[in-house]
C-alpha cells in the first residue's frame, strides 16, 4: 500500500524520468515533455488518494473517456515512468514491490475499449481538403482581415498565414512554431520540430512547397524570415485551430466534409501524388515521417490517375 509520503515520490519520479529522458537520452524534446507529457502529469498529480499500482492506473483512466487517445497515453506514459523509476536506470526511486508496472498485454483494462460512438468519430479518416475548399476559408477571414478592431485584424493575420504555410509545406498544426530560416546560397525553410515515437524520431528536415508558385505569390518564406507573428499552438496545434474557427461557417460546413486542421497536411500529400506524381520515398521525409506510416496514412487517397501514371511511366521501354 502507498502512503502520501510515497505519492509524493511518485510525482519527484516523474521529473527525474523527465531529466532521463530530454537530457540524458534526448529521446523527447524538452518542449514536447513541458507541454505534451504535461497534461499526462496533471492527470497523475489527481490521483494523490491511490493506494496501489491497480487503483493508481486506474484513476488515472477513468479521467478521460475509455479508449479515447488521451486516455490511452496517459496510461503509458504512466507505466512507462513507473518501470525506469522501479528499475537499475532509475535507481529503484521507488519501492519495486509496490509499483512495478504490469506488462504491456495488460494494460487493456486500464485503456479501455471504444465506444461505438469513439470507434466512429476516430476510425473516419480527415479528408483532404481540395483547393476549392482552401480558398473559402481564405475568403472566410476577409471580414476579420478589415475589421475594425486592431487586435481582431492581427489575430486573423496569424490564422492567415498558419492556414497558408500549413497548406503548401504539408505542416503538422504543432510545428508552426518550430519554423527556421537557413540560408545555404538562398533562404530556406526549414522545421527543427522532433517528433518521438517508440521506434525513433523525425530530425529538422527542409520544407518544400507543394505548389511553387503559391509559395512565391504570398511571399510565405519572406514573411517567416521578417518575424510574421504566428498563432500559439502551445494547446495543442489541431485543438488551436479549432477553438479560433469554432464559430467560423465556412470551416463548420467544412467540418461536415469531415475537414479538420490535418486536412490541409494530407492536401499536401494528396497533391504530391496526384498532381505531381512524387512518390512516397520523396514525400515521406519532406512531410516527416517514414515510408511505412506515409503509405499506411495516405494510400486511401491515392487515385486511379496517379496509379495509371506511375504504371506508364515505369513500363515505359
């Protein structure tokens, strides 16, 4: 059984796995564990009454809807946190008897499983959003682009450009803040966003636009390099998105399509495709991500034209 005395270590854990993993291991950044891993930290700092490894699991659940993303990487960040902390790496910061962790196979009781509402809402994909669609929600900000209201105009500049520079560099929301200028004979765009999973990470990578001349027109790799201020995606960037547009009609008809702030990355991709016949060697490491999770992420999208494309171009003699 635990003790406060012994919750409170459970929270000094916490911060030392932390250390371990920005400054000894570099596995995450030490933006992605302040601001990512933080809402799991406040959910383990509500569970002060547990009295063991079952009832802290599970308090640490029920906070969030059973099955639901969130839930489920709370838990294992939690077990994670708990396994270095009863370990040799951690130097046994707590008592393994008492809070060694079950094994992966068993954390499904604490994960939960989907409702059939959550399975229906998470497993439809986002659809791109087709350059029709883009550029009425453009049009959408015109209003606010003139209103009246000086900190209503400079809002709408920011979403402006975000919406811009998500849409022809294929951005994650998250790494509008993670912009960089390099120049190497001429400016370029660059993200330094890391992105950890359990198999590696995504290093700084060079942008490129998808569609050229929309890059040279707005002037996108101009405005990044005078300071252009941009929206705070520090809440999470699909959920900033979101909350600015949540009473904007034309992004609420778009959200019927089933458009989200990740639609305009997987517009990107789409476009690649289809519309430039790249195919995934090339695009993956300009969107960030592996070959694998590119094609598993976007072969639904990938449509008869660009098939009969890539067939004739490599059954050519």
């Amino acid at each position: 059984k635990a003790s406060k005395t012994d919750f409170k270590l459970i929270l000094q854990a916490w911060e030392k796995w932390g250390e371990y993993l920005t400054s000894t291991t570099g596995k995450v950044s030490a933006s992605t564990f302040k601001n990512s891993y933080g809402q799991t930290y406040k959910a383990l700092a509500k569970c002060s009454q547990s009295e063991d490894i079952d009832s802290l699991l599970l308090n640490v659940g029920k906070q969030h809807e059973s099955g639901c993303r969130t839930r489920q990487q709370n838990i294992r960040r939690v077990v994670a946190c708990l396994r270095w902390a009863t370990s040799s790496k951690g130097k046994f910061i707590l008592d393994p008897d008492v809070w060694t962790a079950p094994r992966e196979g068993q954390l499904g009781d604490y994960i939960g499983s989907k409702s059939r509402e959550l399975t229906i809402k998470t497993d439809n994909p986002t659809t791109p959003i087709s350059d029709e669609d883009f550029f009425l929600l453009l049009d959408s900000l015109k209003d606010k682009l003139n209103d009246k209201n000086a900190n209503v105009r400079a809002q709408a500049e920011k979403w402006d450009l975000a919406l811009r520079l998500t849409r022809v560099f294929g951005l994650r929301p998250i790494e509008l803040q993670y912009l960089q200028i390099r120049k190497n004979g001429k400016f370029t765009l660059w993200c330094t966003y890391s992105k950890r999973t359990s198999t590696g990470g995504t290093e700084a990578r060079r942008l490129f636009p998808i569609h050229k001349n929309w890059c040279e027109d707005w002037k996108l790799i101009e405005k990044v390099r005078s300071g252009a201020p941009l929206p705070s995606m520090k809440s999470g960037g699909g959920q900033a998105f979101g909350t600015y547009f949540r009473f904007n009609e034309t992004w609420k008809k778009l959200q019927k399509k089933g458009i989200s702030a990740y639609s305009l990355r997987h517009a990107y991709a789409v476009a690649g495709h289809e519309k430039y016949n790249l195919n995934a060697s090339i695009l993956a490491p300009a969107m960030g991500h592996s070959v694998e999770v590119h094609n598993r992420s976007y072969s639904r999208w990938y449509g008869e034209k660009y098939l009969e494309d890539i067939f004739e171009n490599a059954t050519q003699s």
